[in-house]
C-alpha cells in the first residue's frame, strides 16, 4: 500500500501533481490557496497573492472529493496527507540522530 503522501487510487494525475509540486513543499501550516497562489504564479496567470480562493476542483482535491464534489470513499485530503508526511520526515530526522548518537558512543568506546 502506498504511503498516504504518494499517489493514491482517488488522486487523478492532475490533482497528484499539484499535491506535490504547490501544497506538499509548504512549511506547516500548509494553505490550499496558497498553494493555488504557487501554481498561478508558476503558470504566470497572475501575480503571486491575488487569488482569495480556491476553484471548485482546487477545494475537491482538497478535500478528497469528486468533480461533482460528493466525498470519494476512503479519500483523504491534502491536509491529512501532508501531516502524514510530515511525521514520516520526524521519524526519519529522529532516526538519523539516533545513529549519529550511536555512532559517537561506538567512536567513544573505541578510543577508550
């Protein structure tokens, strides 16, 4: 199964991309309209701040939702995603402190 931050089942190429190109490089608190901001600043449709909100397949990719914006079953939106990754990414910050730690006690071991 894949993890919840790469492509999934519900995700068409489009809505993908623009998770992971707009939304998932953002610091937290990430923004859907941030987000739409990036991309019509790449797209040079408008300048960067003037969008005050999302279009309708923006808000469903969003929220996991459908063209016609009924929920997709066992959808799930951008936010809970991207919190997903952001765990994953602590585990693996914690994961390489934990080896830069064991390192040194080997190194401090070794040289007593």
């Amino acid at each position: 199964m894949a993890e919840l931050w790469e492509e999934q089942h519900w995700d068409t190429k489009t809505s993908y991309a623009y998770f992971r190109a707009y939304y998932l490089p953002q610091p937290p608190p990430r923004s859907a309209i941030e987000a739409y901001r990036r991309y019509q600043e790449a797209q040079k449709r408008r300048k960067r701040g003037a969008a005050k909100t999302l279009p309708g397949s923006w808000q469903n990719w969003f929220q996991g939702r459908d063209r016609q914006g009924n929920p997709i079953p066992g959808a799930i939106g951008w936010q809970e995603r991207a919190d997903a990754y952001d765990a994953h990414q602590q585990r693996l910050v914690e994961a390489q402190r934990q080896q830069e730690l064991l390192d040194r006690m080997r190194q401090y071991d070794e040289a007593a």
